[in-house]
C-alpha cells in the first residue's frame, strides 16, 4: 500500500523534472517549486498517506522553502 | 520505523548530495534543479521510514491491552491462573481452561462449571480460515504465522501422532507482549489453528519462552 503511494509519488516528481529539463528550465529554485508543489498536491489527494505517515515537520519545511522561493521571485520583480 | 523506507531515503539525499556538489562545481544548474527535486523525494522517503504506521494499530494495542486485563481479572478470581489444565475443543471451536479436566461436550462458551470444576471457554472461531497449505503441519503453520501473520521468523514442529512440540522462532516485540498477557492470543492461534489442521481436540502439556522463542506442547484428545 505505502509502497504504491511512494512510487507514485516517485513516478509524478520524475515526470515533473524531466518536463522541466525538456523545456530548458535552468533555475534551480524552479525544479524545487515544482517538486513541492507535487508533494503538497498529491499528499492533499491521496489523503491515505498523509494518515499513515506522519508529515507535518515535513509540511513546514516545505511550505517555508517554497514562501522563501516565491517572496525571493516577487523581490526580483519587483526590484 | 521502516528500515528500509529510511535506509532508501539516507540514499536518495546522500545521491541528491552528491549531484548538487557536483553541479556546483560543474555549474550546470539544470543538475542542481534534478538534484533539489530528488531532495524532496528523499526527505518524504526518509519521514515514511521514520513515521509510518498503521492508523488503527494504537487502538488495536490499547483494545487488546484492557481486554487482556479483564480476561486475566477473571481467570484470577475463579483460581484459573497457572496451574490450569487448556484445552482446544473442535466442537464450537472454543478454547477451555479449568482447573481439572473436563468434557469438552459439558461445557459452552463462558464462565461455567462442570462438576463443580470451573472453566471459562474462549471462541476461537474469529481465527481466520485458511486453505491447508502443504500436507505438514509445519508447512501449514510456517505459511500462516510467518508469512501471513509474521509472528516469527521461523516455526518448527517435532514429534507426531499424540503429541507435538511447536517452536516459534524468533519471535517479535509486540508479539512477546500477547505471549505474556494473558490469555496469550499465540497460544490460542497456534492450538486452534493445530486442533483444525489436525481434526483433533488438543490439550496442552506445556509452553515456554527461551529468549525470542516460544515453545508449546501438546498432546492429541482423541
């Protein structure tokens, strides 16, 4: 069960970065974005996993490194 | 904790860490954004090894733990603690613990008595059924206690006819604390499950915990 969940999980970020790459992205913070984006999608969806697994200091990192992200991008417009 | 969910994410990071040192040393970014994601994909493997676990098995752990406390208070009030003669019935699948032998015929589901000799008989039919798998015993009980209930890591079975001797080896924490608490529910699934492969009544001459070992004795009623 968890196995599935985890590859997955896996399989959704593979598919992401590889687009990415596909696409000539080369901002790291980008690929970073994209990833938690996925982990916070995909943990809301299959809520089973989040049931299972204890994430909320995982859920903190995250969403901290993804508001650092976004107010680093709103600096550099807005500059 | 999952050693291996948390051995897979020690992996993904230290790989993950490795990429971003050599992206930065390289300077190719797009090995730095690779490296980033397959960050994230070890950190959520590493928290599923240290954090996993099955929503109702605190609940199953506490529903046990006071169940096993009131069997216990009422196997010590009727003097049925230690000393007691347990017995497996196939009529009724039922588990019967006196102080003296008595009929499995006499006796129902309960608290009773029987010639003024008291007993308490526990159903044993919310043992699964399972296909007889193998044409041993020893196949039967390896493929059910530890393949599909992983209670131990190995089962042995020596002797034959009227009496068996069963060796649990290797068995684990929660499994050792059902093994102390009384009734112990191992007992009951490895007689109960022996009494139906074997078509038998079943009583029990002896058991043991050696270490990480549980060993049970009985003979065959027939």
């Amino acid at each position: 069960m968890i196995e599935g969940d985890l590859i997955l999980f896996t399989v959704l970020v593979v598919i992401a970065t590889l687009a990415l790459i596909y696409v000539g992205e080369l901002r790291p913070d980008a690929y970073l974005a994209v990833a938690i984006l996925i982990y916070f999608i995909y943990t809301s969806v299959n809520y089973g996993f989040r049931f299972r697994v204890k994430l909320k200091v995982v859920d903190l990192l995250l969403i901290t490194t993804f508001s650092l992200i976004v107010a680093y991008r709103v600096y550099e417009v807005l500059k | 904790m999952y050693f291996k969910y948390l051995i897979s994410g020690s992996l993904i990071i230290a790989v993950s860490a490795v990429a971003a040192i050599y992206s930065l040393i390289t300077g190719l970014e797009v090995v730095l954004g690779a490296s980033l994601t397959t960050l994230v994909l070890g950190i959520v493997v590493l928290t599923t090894g240290l954090t996993y676990g099955e929503p109702l098995t605190e609940l199953y752990r506490t529903y046990v733990r006071d169940l096993s406390r009131l069997v216990s208070k009422v196997l010590e009030d009727s003097g049925l603690l230690g000393g007691s003669r347990f017995r497996v019935c196939l009529n009724d699948f039922k588990a019967v613990i006196s102080t003296k032998p008595v009929s499995c015929l006499e006796t129902s589901l309960g608290f009773g008595l029987v010639n003024d000799t008291p007993y308490l008989a526990l159903p044993l039919d919310s043992i699964p059924r399972f296909e007889v798998v193998g044409s041993d015993l020893r196949g039967y009980l390896s493929e059910v206690l530890t393949r599909k209930f992983r209670v131990c890591r190995g089962v042995n079975v020596l002797g034959g006819e009227d009496g068996y001797t069963i060796e649990l080896l290797g068995v684990g924490g929660d499994v050792l604390e059902l093994i102390k608490t009384p009734p112990n529910y191992i007992k009951l699934l490895v007689l109960g499950m022996s009494a139906k492969f074997l078509g038998n009544d079943l009583e029990l001459v002896s058991e043991d915990l050696i270490s990480n070992n549980y060993v049970v004795k009985f003979r065959v009623v027939k």
